[in-house]
C-alpha cells in the first residue's frame, strides 16, 4: 500500500479557538470529517506567488525568455482532529506549506521531540539536530547513514539543547520504520489513514511519558517552563530590562529555531510591515529593532516586542520566515535560585545540578601569575592591549590576522604574547555571551592550530613575526610546542569569570574542560 507522510502538531489547552479564529479571519472554509473522527479540514488553495528575483537575472543571461509560468503555487491543508483518552485535546496535521499558517505559540514545543524520544532508542538515531544556545547561538545537525548510537553523533549535552531527533521508532513499530520530532512529529503512514485515530492516541500516551529519561538521562539539564504565573514574571523582568539603556546589553537577537524539522533560510530580515521597497536588514540585532520602534513612535517593551513582525528573507529575497521579535529574543534571568534562559519566543528552566556543575568548572579555572592592568571601562580592546604592552613589556599581535587555509581565511594568533612566561593572551570586552563566544573560539583556533603536527601555520607566523615585529625573540617558533609548554590566558575586560552570564559560563566551561584534557594549561582573568 501506498504510504504518505504527514506532520503532526499538538495544540497547547485553551488554543482551539485561537486556531480557529485564525482560519476564519484567512476566509479558510472548512470541511467536517467522517463520522469516526471527530474534526474538520481546512483546505488551502493555491494563490498566484511573486516570481523570484533569480528568474529575472537568469533571462538576461538566455537567448530568449522564459515563457514556462515561473510563478511559485501549490496546494496545502490542515487537518483539525480531536481526541479525547480521559482529556481533550486537539492535533493539527499539515499537508504542504500549510505549517506557515500555524502560531508557534498554540503549539506544544516539544510534542514531537518527546514522543520521538519515547520510541527511539539511543542505539537507532538517524539525525539530531541540536541548538547550541548556551555558546554561540547557532544550530547544528548532524545525519548518520544508517541508524546508530546517539554516542556517535558530535551533540553535547553539557552545551545543546536537542531540537529535533529522527530515528527508528523500535520502542513503537506502528509509527513505521521511521520518525522524526521536535515540535512537530513527522511519521509515515499508509494513505488511506484508517488508522490515524490510533495512531493520535499513541502519540499523546507518548507524549505524556516519562519513560525516555531511562534510555535518554542527560536531555532534561533543561527543562520547559509551563507554568503560566511564572513565565509572566519573567516576561516582567525582561520588560524591564527592554525599557533600560543600559540593561539591553543582555539581550541578543537571532534567528528563531526550527524546530517544525523544517530549515530556516536567512540571508537578510525585514521588521515591521513586508512592504515593496522594505528597509532590509542584513543582521538581527537589539538597536535595530529599537531604531525601528523608535521611528514609529513605538516604546520599547515585550508587547511590542510581540507585535513586532521580523520577515526573515533567503538570499533571493523571497521571504522564506516569519516569526516575531520576540520570537528572535535570547535573554537569560536567575533569581540566585533558578536560572531561566527565554530562546525562540519559549522559556527554559536550567536544572540546580546542571548550574552547579557548570559553576564548579568555571570557579576551578585559575588566575595567571602576573596581574594586568585594570581596564578603565573606556579603552577599546586595541587601546588596552597597547596599554599592556607599554606597561608590561609584552609583545602586541592584536589585529595582526595570519593568512592561513582556503578560502582568503585570517585568523589572530591571540592579542599580546608574554615571551618569557611563554603566555598567550586573549583579551575581549565579553558585557555578554555573543561576545565571549569571540574570545572562546580564538582561544579554541589558536590552540587547534598554534600546536598543530602540521607545521604550515607556525611557518606562516614565523614569516609574519619576521615582518611585523623584527626584534622579537623568534627561537619559540624553531619547533613544535607541546601541550603544556605555553599557558592560554582568557582576559575578560569587565567581568570576572563568576559574574560571566550562564550562557557564557557554559561556553567557557565547555571550553576549558576540552583544553585541559588535551594537556593545556589554561587561565582566565577578569580586569
């Protein structure tokens, strides 16, 4: 029999007739279902679509013009079931591109992730895909040929909150021969359906369970927040900190994740109302949004941040996103008790044992031998390395890129070199960790590179030191350093390690764990 693969989406309580209002207000006509299920679709007809940027260029490049019709249609629907097994509750499942219709904030953000999780087990992954929120904000996805152990995927629990996660379902054979969830769950099925009532039914048992932590113990480090009062508290404080100059500083904008299984394509983004000739912004970040407010006479808060429309363009313009500044929001809050973290417009509770253990790692990292002097708050980074240097007697290498690999790439060796004491510094204003993930991956670079057994870059640094710092004692450079020889010395200017924001102490910790094991001697100082 024929089989047809559907996403299946879970409504959060109380969000049946914001769906439903949603339908009417797009002039969706719905149709009832058969008597065995109770629900009803919403059929979605094609519309004429803009022709992309691409065909246009592409025409000028051909003998004549295009006359095949270039304009992007297709079909999409939505089928509305409920199902009561001793509570109500009410899936959405999506045919075509009819999952753009849907509000994240109906849905149940991890319902496919958790009945995923309750039916693989750890030895039959395929892919996971996890968001590496706590370092520097990106997503990573990684796919096995063939089913395989989670212990042989690159994700670390210690740093990434898993997303979404596709394997065989062994723990639950009528889901098929495989599955994928995050927020929504992915499944084949045979075409004809008869069995989709069954099917929901299983999926919501799932959901519920707890059985994954068996097999899966190290996914909840963090957990989400449910709780109505307690996210509106934390709306609170973010409100706060919106409407504060100086408190913005820890708030970072990027690029919501997917966790629908479905990829993001951002090249460029929109705020506000997607008009014809719309100001088009090359990055996300907190003062746009806030010049953009501030020209609609708009006063910086979370409502606004909520009404805020952020159309998230591919490379060829065409919008391929949207979502809400809010939903682009990363923030993290800590009432000396509880540490919570806000990503993709949903709010996690980090778990005591986890920010402790991270707490540990980073209060054991210690303090050079020599003392630099305290930043003045003023000094841009350049101006505090040459300040280092005069006082210190100390090499400056800062903004001395090393051309090295494919590609044009250029990297920095670190920021002031200490000879004698055989130290090298790295030195960045980190006020927040989308700052500290600079200093980190320098410091990661430098380490992977500097004793690497492939002498190509020292031979590339001893050509540079050559030209740029002639006096220098140059013998370090004569062989292959070993792990150990040199000490790799982080300098926060502003902040010491304790006071680092948890995003950037799991980062740092990350990071340092890593070295460490290699047999680096790693320091870090805050100034």
């Amino acid at each position: 029999m024929d089989k047809i693969n559907i996403s299946i989406f879970l409504l959060k309580d109380g969000q049946i007739q914001n769906f439903l209002n949603k339908m009417e207000e797009d002039g969706l006509r719905p149709i009832s279902l058969v008597e065995s299920l109770d629900g009803k679709f919403f059929p979605i007809l094609p519309k004429a679509g803009r022709i992309p940027v691409w065909v246009e260029v592409v025409n000028s490049l051909l003998s004549r013009p295009l006359d095949e019709d270039m304009n992007s249609r297709s079909p999409a629907g939505i089928l509305q079931i409920n199902r009561n097994t001793g509570i109500n509750r009410t899936f959405l499942i999506c045919f075509g591109h009819a999952w753009q219709r849907l509000d994240d904030r109906w849905l149940e953000p991890d319902f496919g992730l958790r009945v995923a999780l309750n039916s693989i087990p750890k030895e039959n992954v395929v892919e996971i895909r996890a968001e590496q929120f706590f370092a520097r904000r990106h997503l990573s996805s990684e796919r096995a040929p063939y089913a395989s152990s989670v212990d042989e995927f690159g994700v670390d629990f210690d740093r990434d909150l898993v997303a979404v996660v596709e394997g065989e379902p062994l723990l639950c054979p009528t889901f098929g021969s495989i599955l994928r969830g995050g927020t929504s769950l992915r499944i084949s099925l045979d075409a004809s359906l008869l069995t989709l009532g069954d099917i929901l039914d299983n999926c919501l048992a799932r959901f519920q369970s707890l059985e994954y932590t068996k097999d899966w113990p190290d996914v909840d480090k963090i957990a989400l927040v449910r709780d109505k009062d307690i996210i509106c508290r934390l709306d609170d404080h973010l409100k706060s900190d919106i409407a504060s100059v100086e408190a913005r500083s820890k708030i970072t904008l990027f690029t919501p994740t997917q966790r629908r299984g479905d990829s993001i394509l951002a090249d460029s983004y929109v705020y506000g109302r997607l008009s014809k000739s719309p100001v088009i912004s090359p990055y996300l970040t907190i003062t746009g949004w806030i010049d953009y407010i501030t020209r609609k006479q708009i006063a910086p808060s979370v409502e606004a941040a909520r009404h805020t429309p952020v159309h998230v363009l591919d490379e060829s313009g065409a919008e391929s996103h949207s979502c809400t500044v809010y939903d682009c929001i990363g923030y993290e809050y800590s009432d000396n008790r509880t540490t919570y973290v806000l990503s993709s417009g949903i709010w996690y509770e980090v778990v005591s044992d986890y920010v402790a253990k991270i707490n540990n790692v980073v209060s054991a990292i210690s303090h050079p031998d020599r003392q630099l002097p305290a930043w003045n708050r003023i000094e841009r980074e350049g101006q505090y390395n040459a300040r280092c240097v005069q006082e210190n007697g100390l090499v400056n290498c800062d903004a001395e890129n090393i051309h090295y690999g494919g590609s044009g790439s250029q990297f920095e060796f670190c920021d002031v070199l200490d000879v004698q004491s055989k130290t090298l510094y790295f030195a960045k204003i980190a006020a927040k960790s989308s700052g500290m993930s600079h200093l980190l991956e320098q410091v990661r670079r430098t380490a992977h590179l500097f004793f690497s057994t492939d002498s190509t870059y020292r031979s590339k640094l001893r050509n540079h030191f050559d030209g740029h710092h002639l006096m220098a004692d140059l013998t370090w450079l004569d062989s292959r350093p070993k792990q150990g020889d040199w000490e790799l010395c982080m300098v926060s200017l502003g902040r010491n390690k304790d006071d680092l924001p948890f995003f950037a102490k799991c980062g740092l910790a990350k990071l340092y764990k890593d070295l460490i094991e290699q047999g680096h001697k790693v320091t870090f100082i805050g100034v």
